[in-house]
C-alpha cells in the first residue's frame, strides 16, 4: 500500500510542477531574451543525454571509427543538419548502426 501512496504522491507533485510554469506563463512576461534561450533547453536535455552513449562501445571510451555508434550518430547530425527532418535523421542512423554493428 505504501508504494501507491509514494506513486499517486510523486504523480502528483510531477502534475503540480508542471501546471504551476502554465499558469505562471500566463501572467508573467518574460524577456524575449529568456524566450529566447528557453527554446534551446530541450536540445541541450536531448543531447546531454545521448552524446555520452554514442563515446561509449563495449564499456569503453572509443573515439574511434571502429565505434558504431559514434559513427552512426555523426551520419544522423549530418542528415538532420541537410533534411531538418527527424525521420529521415532516425532511418539514417539507425540504418548506418545496424549495418555497422554488423560489420565491425
């Protein structure tokens, strides 16, 4: 019983957080300088968090072209910059992963 409560607390708490930047950007205007830079947050949350997957192969650090991942992401930036499209980007590195992964 006690992990529902924890649950329904933590749902919650994330609902309250969330609702309270809604309502507060309704009433407080902002610098178009922090609009600015708060449209970069979720690339710098995206890629904090899969730059360091793509310098790890096999558990160690491989900056190197015998890493796949890291070369299959580089093919993925190179996509994304020229098409701006995010299934072309996904189709792409994940085409050039796998045939790596097998390769290598």
């Amino acid at each position: 019983m006690n992990i529902w409560i924890v649950m329904i607390a933590i749902g919650l708490l994330t609902f309250a957080t969330r609702l309270s930047f809604i309502v507060l950007m309704e009433r407080i205007k902002l610098p178009p300088i922090l609009l600015r830079a708060l449209r970069f947050v979720p690339i710098a949350a995206l890629s904090a968090i899969i730059a360091p997957e793509l310098g790890y192969y096999k558990d160690n650090l491989a900056i190197s072209l015998t890493n796949p991942r890291l070369l299959a992401g580089l093919v993925a930036t190179a996509v994304a910059y020229r098409t701006k499209s995010v299934m072309w980007t996904i189709a792409a590195g994940m085409t050039v992963f796998w045939i790596l992964k097998i390769w290598l």
